[in-house]
C-alpha cells in the first residue's frame, strides 16, 4: 500500500521540503507526495515591497509551481484547505479531499490587526502578490490625483502616507517608498515638500530583532530619506482617510491618503482551526516536539511559521523567518523519510542562524551576520550584497541556476530611475557627459565590426571556426610559455588568412 504525504502550502518551508522528500524517494514508487495551495504560483514574500513601490516588475517575484516541480515525482494541486480530521488522516479543501500517512503544515501567516479599529477594513497590508499589487498601483494613483486637485489641504492629504510597524516589513516598504517619491514628484510635477511619509511603532526602536546600534542606523537613514519615524506611539485606531495615533494619553488625528499595516502577523486561518485539535500557542502557531512533529500527532508535522518550538537552553521561540523555514523544511524532511522507511535516526531539530538583513530602498541595507556566536555588521554595499547573495541561494534551490540570470538582471543591472543595486550606484557616480563617449565609441566598434564580418562574406559562411583555431593558438601559446602578444597576434593570422581564402 503507497504512503501518502500530504505538504500544505507551497511556501519556502513546504516547496523546500516537497523537493527534498521527492529527491530521496524517487526510486520509491510506493511514496506519493502531494503539495497544496490556494495559488498556481509561488511568491518571494520578502520582495513584495519592491514591487509595491514600482522598482521590480510583479513577475519577478512570482514563481510558477509546476515549473518549480518540473521533473519531479510531486503532484501540484491548486486548492484551499477549509479543514483537516487528524482522526481519519484527511485533509479537506474546496476542491477534493486528501487522504494521509504523513501531514506536513507550513500554510503560512496573514497579518494581525492587535484589535486597532478600522484596521482591517482601511488599512492596505503587504504580505501577498495580491497586496503588492493593489499598493503598485495605488501610490502613483494618489500622485495623479493629487496632481489635478486643486485644494492644498486635499492634496496633501492624498500625498500622505502612513506605515504601520517599525519591523522588517515597514522599514523596508517605507525606505522604497521614499526611494520612489522624487520619480512620483518629476513625473507628475509635485513639489516634494508635499509628500509625507510617516512609519509608527509601539515599540522603543526600529526592527528590534538588530542589535540597537543597527536599529538606530535604520532610523537615522529613514530620517534622512525624508520619513518621520514615530516610535513608543500606539496607533488607536483608522479610518477613510484618517489615522489615530498617541503615546500615552495624548492622541493625534491625523488625515491620510494610504495605510499600509506591516505590524505583525498570526497563523493561516487553517492553522488557527487545526490548532483547535492539536495544541496551540502564541497567535495560533501549534508546539512540536524536537524532531517537528506535533506533540499531539506523532504524523503531523508543523514547520515554518507555524512552529512553536524553543530550542533547548533559549527563552524564546524560533523566530518566523525565512531561514527558519529552510532549517525546519530539510530537518522535517529527513525525519519523515526515517519514519517512512524505518531506517536511520531522526534528527533533533537544532537551528543554527546566520543573521539578519534589511534593505532601505535599492541601494541601501543594513546586515548583521555571521555565526551563532559571532556575529558582526556589514557597511551598506555590502550588505546589499549578501541579501542577494542569499536570494540568488534560494533560487538555485527552487529553480536552478536559470532563475539566477534573471534575477540578476532585475536587481543588478536593470537601471530603473537609479534605483537598482549596482546599476544605481554605477549611474549616481558616473557623470552622463562621461558615458555619452563611451557609448558613441562602443556603437561604432558594433558597427565596424558589422560592416567588416558583412564584406567577409559572413552572411554566405560564418568564419567562426577560424576565428576559434586563432583563440586557441593564443591560448595554447600562452599555457606553454611561449610567449603573450606576439604569439597571440600570430595565432590570429591563420584566422584571418582562412576567412579571406574562404570569402574569395
């Protein structure tokens, strides 16, 4: 009889873990494994604020899953889970049911409003592809609309912007909106004195999971990015277009154009109602044991954001991060092949993590990295460097190596308003009246070149076989030590002598 495994949610954790469950068992025709989830596609939650300020086009950050499975034994159902019975192993959707040997949970989180009034129902939040596409579309809007409007204080109104959350989220979605805000203005001809840009926090201080030398260093680049930062300021409640806000018993009222809520999230809906029959804690995630599985439900596996697990020897939980999701995926993994075979030891679930990254537009971040025990901070460039170091990790993961070409592409070389990683830094240094030259020249080597392989007679024969022989004289000549530019330009000659005999 086939065992069945069923992964819920094709998120980092449960991509990670269909793959490497598949890699170990495709020899073994008696495993099904069976991935879930509600899209057709997965999405780079960590980019989502690149597309929401308009510097990456949305197909960067969506991922389709049958090309993600593609060549393997993984059976990819678009379908929304509505409830599992642990008794009879099925897992329920709106489409079929599901029956299991062994369930891995990963459906993700979805923001939590902490009971704020009118949250939910006026505030934008980013934690979807959905959502990033509803902002990309609606900061230029205000910018149009507040370009016709007539009534200063109505202008100003929709030129105001208010995040919500001080954490990874809001920083970064406020750095790329500020990074965007002088495109808006030239585009539609707006005075940049206008546009206000506020991030609120309840807490002491930006992203408090840095070290506070890191956290200030945030703070004092949004600052200089033109964002007001409120900190130790609770937001009381949202309106149409208003926010409350206060530190204590003052409040302000202020009115606002748009939202955008980043203060935390809390278990999927599934999660929530699944941690009913098995046992909850702290905003719906359910406890495992140490080697992931649930302490309720030896064939229930929880990974992920939907983890409750503290690590022998720590205080608090493991923390709902991506690299979580990867450590999770490969240790649930590997104890769901030994429960399946009967073979080997499981693992004890030992997180190891190596820092924390935070970009601030496209150009600017902040890192703390290393080793468990020494960790240490990285200047700006390079910290740009490693957060993309890391995706380009996790692409080769998911796709291989032909994700990385574009993904570098979009981020390194795609030179959008001067917001890119290297292309922005190259374009704010180089002076325009420098690089005109150098494009003249280079065309007009393009173009000799051209003219010259045309009456060669390239378009009847391409002479590239001779011209390889000469490259490799030159390299062969350079490898035995017999000499550099004289034997390279030697070695050129047979190339050129056999493209001229072969165009007469």
């Amino acid at each position: 009889m086939d065992t069945k495994i069923v992964i819920v949610g094709a998120g980092y954790a449960g991509i990670l873990t269909a793959k490497k469950l598949a890699n170990r068992f495709r020899k073994n025709k008696g495993v099904s494994i069976t991935i879930i989830d509600k899209n057709p596609f997965h999405t780079m939650l960590t980019e989502l604020h690149e597309v929401a300020a308009g510097r990456v086009d949305e197909s960067g950050i969506r991922i389709s899953l049958k090309r993600v499975f593609a060549g393997r034994d993984v059976d990819v159902r678009q379908d929304l889970v509505t409830e599992i019975d642990f008794e009879k192993r099925t897992v329920i959707g709106s489409n079929e049911r599901y029956e299991y040997d062994y369930l891995v949970l990963c459906a993700g989180s979805k923001p939590t409003y902490f009971g704020v009034s009118g949250a939910e129902e006026h505030a934008y939040t980013l934690w979807s592809y959905e959502d990033a596409i509803l902002l990309k579309d609606r900061i230029p809007d205000m910018f149009r609309k507040a370009a016709g409007e007539l009534d200063e204080e109505e202008k100003k109104r929709l030129l105001t912007f208010h995040v919500v959350g001080a954490g990874f989220t809001g920083v970064e979605m406020a750095g790329e909106l500020a990074e965007y805000v002088p495109v808006l203005c030239d585009r539609y001809e707006i005075e940049r004195e206008l546009v206000s840009i506020s991030v609120i926090d309840v807490l002491d201080r930006t992203v408090p999971t840095l070290p506070p030398k890191l956290s200030a260093k945030v703070e004092r680049r949004l600052k200089k990015m033109g964002v007001r930062v409120l900190l130790n300021t609770r937001v009381v409640s949202i309106g149409e277009d208003f926010i409350e806000f206060g530190n204590g018993e003052d409040t302000t009222h202020e009115r606002t154009g748009t939202v955008i809520w980043a203060a935390g999230i809390e278990a999927a809906d599934i999660t929530e109602k699944a941690a009913e029959d098995l046992e909850a804690a702290g905003r719906g995630r359910i406890k495992v044991d140490q080697y992931l599985r649930s302490v309720k439900d030896e064939r229930v596996y929880v990974i992920g954001d939907n983890m409750h697990y503290i690590p022998p020897g720590e205080e608090h939980p493991v923390p709902q991060v991506v690299e979580n999701c990867e450590h999770s995926a490969a240790t649930a993994a590997h104890n769901i092949v030994c429960a399946v075979t009967g073979k080997g030891e499981m693992k004890v679930y030992k997180p190891s993590f190596h820092g924390i990254m935070v970009s601030l537009g496209g150009r600017y971040g902040v890192a703390h990295v290393g080793f468990p025990n020494r960790k240490f901070s990285l200047p700006s460039f390079l910290a740009m460097f490693v957060k993309h170091f890391i995706n380009m990790v996790y692409f080769v993961q998911l796709l291989g190596w032909n994700k990385i070409f574009s993904y570098m592409k979009k981020e390194f070389f795609t030179i959008r308003h001067c917001r890119s990683f290297v292309g922005g830094h190259l374009s704010n240094r180089t002076p325009s009246f420098l690089l005109m030259p150098l494009r003249v020249w280079l065309g007009a080597v393009w173009v000799f070149e051209g003219i010259k392989k045309i009456l060669e007679g390239w378009f009847v024969s391409p002479k590239l076989e001779g011209f390889f022989n000469g490259a490799n004289q030159w390299y062969n000549n350079i490898l035995n030590g017999t000499g550099g530019t004289a034997d390279g330009a030697s070695g050129a000659t047979p190339a050129a002598a056999d493209a001229e005999s072969a165009a007469t």
